[in-house]
C-alpha cells in the first residue's frame, strides 16, 4: 500500500507513527511510505534519522485565546491544506493516518476533502484538539486508552487499538545496553525522565536528591530532555555518585527500557504503551500544563490497576520523590506484583489492530 503518516510536535505523536510504519515494512506491506510533519517540532530529526522520506508543511497551532496571531494562524492552515493537497496529489496515496499535533490536521483534512481513506489514532485518554477536529471528517479513529472513546460523536467510527509503540517494545528482552552508558548490569536500575521534552519541575527535584543516591543499592539514569541539559549540569555538583549517569536524551529508548526496574516521569500516552507492554512499573508525575489534564487521567488508569502510582506536580519535593522511590525499590516483591498488573494492560499487537483496519479501509475504497 502507498501510506501517508503526519503527526508531530512531540515523542508522543510521533513515536507511535514511526512504530506502525516500521511494522508494514517488516509485514512487506509498504509499497511507498511519505512522512508529512513541520521543520519546529521532533519530527523531522526522528522520521529522517529511520530514513522515511520526509515532507515540510508549515503550519501553527491556534491560541485557546481570541488574539490576533490566530489570523495568522488561520492563514497559515489554509495555505497548509492547500500544500497538503499538492503532497497528496503527488504521491497518490492509498491512506492517509494522521497521529495528532496540528500538522496532521491539514494533512488528514486535505486526504479527507480528496475522497482518500483516513484514519487517526489517538494516544490519550483525554482526545486532543486536533483529533476531535478530524473526528469529524475521518473514516476511523483508532483509540488506546477506553476513555478516548466517550469524546467522540460518531461511535461507528470508533476502533480500539491500543498505541502501536506498545507492539515495537513488547518482545524487548534486556540486553547489554546500560553497560555501555557506564551503569552496571548487575544492579536494578531507576530511570527518569520527563517525556520527550523533558520537564523543569522533575528536574529540579531530582537535581536535589541525586548527592542522596551515593549511598543507595541501585542506579539512576536521569535523562533531563535535550533543551534542559546544560542547565542541569550546571546545577550539580562537579562530583555525581558512581550510580548516577545524566543524558540529555534516549535516541533509542526501547533498547533501555527492558533493563530498567522502575521508571519516574510524566505519564504521556506513549510512554505509558511502552511501560505496559513491558510491564515496567512507574511512578507518574503528570503534567499539569497539558489539555484537560490528560495526563493525570492517563496516570490515574494505571494507578487504579496498582500498576503505577503517581505524585501530583504540586505536591513535588526532592524528599517526597527519593521516599517514594525506596519505598518500591525495597520491596522487589511489590514491584514484581506492579510489573504484572502493568502488563495485563498492554495491548501487544495494536500495530496490527490497526493495520488490519487499514487495509480493510483500502479494500472498501477499491
Ligand atoms: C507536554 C505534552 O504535550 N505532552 C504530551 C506528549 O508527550 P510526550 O511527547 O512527552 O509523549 P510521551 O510521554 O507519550 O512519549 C514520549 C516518547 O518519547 C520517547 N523518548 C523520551 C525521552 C527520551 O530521551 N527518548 C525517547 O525516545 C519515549 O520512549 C516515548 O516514546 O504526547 C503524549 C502523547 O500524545 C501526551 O500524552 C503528552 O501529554
């Protein structure tokens, strides 16, 4: 089949489209693939890196606010449509999958307005803006957390996938990988991270509780998001504990994950596909800044399973996080009760959930 995938902005749009292409490649099921995305946000680094022929439309997103750079922000959509349609008419696609961030909403819009199948996928418990918009238009809208579903109008379209990401990691075993970063592969390891951009408040209390972690049995790997880095190193102490190693970001997060006993951070849908599908229990602290405060609705779906559990932002301290930590990093026998529950959420086959509706799509169309 000949695809169009847009989602961009952050990791979490983005990860899961590279994951589903990745699975039509090795199912040989790719005639030609085209990545849609803008120049701002991560996409263009991720998608050219796994070398998929890449797109730039410009396009940004409307202020919730009646403000005079929405103007700009109308213009700048209808031209984006308008360059979407050119893509499309180009590259002949048999489907176009959007996977939120704004750039989809032209590119899954414009797809739509030329009679061509479409599907979006949405990542979050909460439906963000874009997809509720393309809600309307589109043909299917596959979904990951059961939430997501009660958002949308028209319930035929609806299709429970759960997040391809979860598919790409599941089958992970651990391997060497930490080694090579300078940690050790004989201890249990704790990893932090705030999402695909990283987060300030995070870092800030782990900058105050790593000098904490010299005395401690495991190791941390804290990854503080590539726009924090230097700020962070020059915070801490010229010395960091042996057990502490700082990056500014994973290129290939899901060859860490499978060796990693608990992880800290934000609860982004994607992340959370990953965690479940490999049974990694967590300890959230949502993001307080995003749309309807999905991510605590994200978090508080693991949490009821006593598969996470989660500190609200504002109740963030360097010793409540290094308390709550211990308190699972001592107890294997929790933990190991967590990883289970984590994985009966995981839904391990949503690539192919999705794929199938593809094709089923294309094959209606035909
Ligand atoms: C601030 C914001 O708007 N956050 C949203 C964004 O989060 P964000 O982009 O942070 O998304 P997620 O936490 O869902 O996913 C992050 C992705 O980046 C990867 N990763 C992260 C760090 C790293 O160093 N290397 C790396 O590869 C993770 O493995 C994961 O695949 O999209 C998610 C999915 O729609 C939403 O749920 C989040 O609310």
């Amino acid at each position: 089949m000949r695809v169009i995938v847009s989602g961009g902005g952050t990791g979490g749009h983005i990860y899961p489209a590279l994951a589903l292409i990745k699975r039509l490649q090795a199912r040989h099921l790719l005639e030609s693939i085209l990545y849609v995305g803008t120049k701002t946000g991560l996409e263009q680094k991720i998608i050219t890196q796994a070398q998929i022929p890449f797109e730039v439309i410009d396009i940004q997103g409307f202020k919730r606010k009646l403000t005079w750079e929405n103007v700009t922000t109308v213009k700048l959509f209808l031209q984006s449509i308008s360059r979407a349609r050119k893509i499309i008419q180009k590259f002949q696609p048999d489907i176009v999958v959007g996977t939120g961030g704004y750039v989809s909403s032209a590119v899954v819009y414009a797809a739509h307005r030329q009679k061509i199948p479409t599907i979006i996928h949405e990542q979050n418990s909460i439906a963000g803006l874009t997809n509720k918009f393309l809600g309307h238009f589109v043909d299917k809208i596959a979904y990951a957390f059961p939430e997501a579903a009660t958002q949308f109008s028209e319930k035929k379209k609806l299709v429970f996938t759960g997040n391809p990401r979860a598919q790409e990691v599941a089958h992970l075993k651990p391997n060497k990988r930490l080694q090579e970063i300078g940690l050790r592969s004989d201890l249990a390891t704790v990893l932090i991270f705030g999402g695909s951009r990283g987060a300030a408040p995070i870092n800030r209390a782990v900058i105050q509780l790593i000098p904490q972690v010299a005395r401690l049995s495991y190791q941390v790997l804290f990854v503080t998001g590539k726009v924090h880095y230097e700020k962070v190193q020059k915070q801490l102490s010229s010395t960091l504990p042996a057990n502490v190693r700082i990056l500014p970001y994973i290129d290939d997060m899901p060859a860490i994950l499978p060796d990693v006993a608990l992880v800290v951070g934000r609860s982004g849908a994607t992340s959370i596909a990953e965690l479940t599908a490999l049974g990694i229990p967590a300890i959230f602290i949502p993001s307080p800044y995003v749309t309807h405060d999905h991510q605590t609705k994200n978090a508080q779906a693991l949490v009821e399973q006593h598969a996470a559990v989660m500190i609200p932002e504002s109740e963030l301290t360097a010793t409540r996080l290094l308390q709550q930590i211990n308190q699972l990093m001592i107890q294997p026998q929790l933990l190991a009760k967590m990883q289970q529950r984590s994985q009966k959420i995981g839904v391990v086959d949503a690539s192919d959930r999705m794929i199938k509706v593809m094709l089923e799509l294309i094959a209606k169309a035909k």
